[in-house]
C-alpha cells in the first residue's frame, strides 16, 4: 500500500511539473495553442539548438574584429533570446518572421534588421552545411522593405559652386592653407 501511494504521489509531482510547464508554454505565446504545441515539440527534439549552431559557427569565423562583435551583439540582443534554445531543424519561417516583427514593434529600422536576419541566415546555412538540419528556413521575403534611402555616392559641383568655394578660400586667406 505505501508503494502505491508514494507512486501515485511521484505520479502527481510530475503531472503538476508537465502542468507548470505546459502553462508557462502557452503564457509564452500570448495564449496561442498552436504555437505552444510547435513550441513543445521544440523542446522535445534533441537536435542541435541554434545556441549550438551559433557557437560553432563564430569559433571558425575569420571575419574581422568589428564583425565578431556585431554578431556578438546581434546574438546577445536579438536572435538568442528569440530563438537559441530552440533545435535547428525544428525553426520554421514563422519563427524568424516572429523575430522581424519584434523587432520592428521595438523601432528597429528596416537596415538593422536585414543586418540581424543576414546573419541569422548565415548561422542557419551553417547548420545546413553541418548536417544539423536539412534545409534553412529562412527567406529574404520575411523581412521589411528596406526604405532606406541610399545618399549619392558621388556628387560633382557645379562651376557657380566651385567658384564659391574658391571665393571664399581667397577671402580666408591664410585658413585656407
């Protein structure tokens, strides 16, 4: 009979613990179902996370110091706490677009973004390389128009601007040298 209670009790503790877990899934994702079940499955899934992927991919990175440190920084502030715990194989579209749109509700502009979501893809495509997962989700169509407006790179004076700049280089005089 004790065995059948403190089975039954064990029973119940990890009934509770799948509840408590099931609960902070669904809070997770602001009630959606789905997301939590797809959520659950990820969780479930014992492949390489992206967290994995992304630390194997830097430790052969040969790009220079200032990159290093912007993807450092991309990982720190966006892509790893949206989406490094979850197993490579199991990241779909919706998750990176899940991403896009966050950072789009915290005013990133759309340049910093294609900069988080190109590197996103790099270390996608190297757990594709890897063999970790068998395609890459990602797609330059989950991502914001990018409205930046791009400054002339060259732009020639005219004669009147010139010589306006030379006028005032002869009224300096000696400032001009």
């Amino acid at each position: 009979m004790a065995r059948r209670l403190q089975a039954e009790g064990q029973n119940l503790h990890h009934t509770e613990e799948k509840a408590k877990d099931w609960k902070s899934l669904i809070e997770a994702v602001n009630g959606d179902q789905e997301a939590a079940e797809i959520r659950l499955a990820q969780r479930i899934d014992s492949g390489r996370k992206l967290s994995e992927a992304y630390q194997h991919y830097m430790d052969r990175h040969r790009g220079t110091k200032k990159t290093l440190q912007e993807y450092e920084s991309y990982w720190r502030n966006h892509v790893g706490p949206a989406l490094g715990d979850l197993p490579v194989r199991q990241i779909r579209p919706d998750d990176i677009r899940s991403l896009v749109d966050k950072l789009e509700r915290l005013g990133r502009a759309p340049k910093t973004i294609h900069n988080v979501c190109g590197f996103l893809s790099q270390v996608l495509g190297h757990a594709v390389t890897m063999g970790w997962a068998p395609t890459s989700p990602y797609s330059a169509k989950l991502l914001p128009k990018n409205r930046a407006v791009k400054a002339e790179r060259d732009h020639f004076l005219t004669i009147a601007e010139a010589n306006t700049i030379i006028n005032a280089m002869h009224t300096h005089g000696d400032a001009a040298r």
